[in-house]
C-alpha cells in the first residue's frame, strides 16, 4: 500500500503557513483553533493527521513552501508498507519517518517467558 505523509525537514518544528491553516480549516469544517489542536498542537502524529487526505490536498495544493509555517520546512513524503503503517521520529523539529517495512529491527537473542500475575481485589 501506496501512503502519503507529511514531516518537518528542518529544526524548529511542524507549522503551518496561515494561508494553509485557513484552506485546511475549511476542508475540515473547523475552525482555526480546532485545525491548529488537531493538526499543529496534537504532537508528531495524532489521529492520523499527518496523512490526512484533506492535509495533503491542501499541500499539494499550495506547494510545500507556501504551506510551510515560520520555522519549518514541510515535505510531503510517498511510502509504502503493507499495512500502512508509520512512525514519525522527532529531534528537535526535525522529522524522519519510517515503517516497519523500511526499518531494520533486532530480535532480542535473551527473551524471557514471564508467568502472568493474577491480582485479587477485594479478598476474592
């Protein structure tokens, strides 16, 4: 599967330029304060934001510059994963993004089976 996703590639952080804030606004039917929360304030990646379709049009539509806020650099970057899933990794602004599919993972070679606890409450 074929994704979109949008990331920070320079030090600052995720921002939107206010002509995007307002074209996003409108996609959405929010308001500018509810598209800020959602889309700037929630974090790296809340509710699938960064890959919203409505996210992406607008970009695309105004260009990554034009849509890029103050202190940041918006890049719209295509991925693929079976699954479509992502993780976005933050320093200090700056954006990477990864999927399972294009990180390398290393299996712990000293994995312990742990016996689940069983907790009473109230002297049952």
């Amino acid at each position: 599967m074929r994704f979109k996703v949008v990331i920070n590639t320079c030090y600052g952080g995720f921002d939107l330029s206010d002509d995007a804030l307002r074209m996003l606004a409108a996609r959405r039917g929010l308001s500018l304060d509810e598209t800020r929360d959602e889309y700037i304030y929630g974090g790296t990646c809340i509710n699938g934001a960064r890959s919203c379709p409505a996210l992406i049009a607008t970009i695309e539509r105004l260009g990554e510059k034009e849509s890029s806020g103050r202190h940041s650099e918006l890049e719209i970057v295509e991925l693929e994963d079976k699954n479509g899933l992502y993780s976005i990794n933050e320093y200090d602004g700056w954006e990477s993004v990864y999927t399972p599919d294009s990180h390398h993972w290393e299996v712990a070679l000293n994995r312990v089976e742990v016996e689940p606890i069983r907790i009473e409450i109230g002297g049952e």
